[in-house]
C-alpha cells in the first residue's frame, strides 16, 4: 500500500486526506470547531482545517504557510475513529 492509502478497519483501502488536530479530536468530543477544506488534489480528498486554524491561515496575510505549525495527522483520525 502507497502513502496515499490507507486500511481503514471499516471501510476497507481508502486514499488519504488531512485534517488538523483540532478537528480530529472535535469529531471525537462531540465539538464544533468549524470545517474548511482546500482545493488541493495530491491527495484522495482535500485537506481540512477548522475555525482556529483558518484564522492563522488568514493573519498570514499572502505569507508562506510553510511556518505554520503543522498539526495535521493521517494516522490520528484513523487509529481514533479505528
């Protein structure tokens, strides 16, 4: 299997997206932090990020999110909802 998949106890080889943290521990509180998605396509869905992590985005103002901190984890959301 490519880095692009994975095998999801569920729902069988999936293609991958990223979310950030945020969002992954929110699905698994109950929480609602917001939900915005890209336009990428180098992955099987587009990469997600919540309310917080839109606001950073935005206050770069046209800057590089190269120094964002990433919080995103493939193997997050899958052992959590596994």
């Amino acid at each position: 299997m490519d880095a692009s998949q994975t095998l999801c106890p569920v729902h069988g080889r999936e293609g991958i997206g990223l979310v950030c943290e945020h969002i992954a521990f929110a699905v698994e509180r109950g929480e609602r932090v917001g939900f915005y998605r890209g336009d990428d396509t180098d992955t099987a869905r587009p990469d997600a990020w919540c309310r917080e992590c839109e606001a950073a985005l935005r206050a770069l103002d046209g800057a590089s999110s190269e120094h964002v901190p990433k919080c995103s984890s493939q193997d997050l959301l899958r052992q959590m909802l596994g």
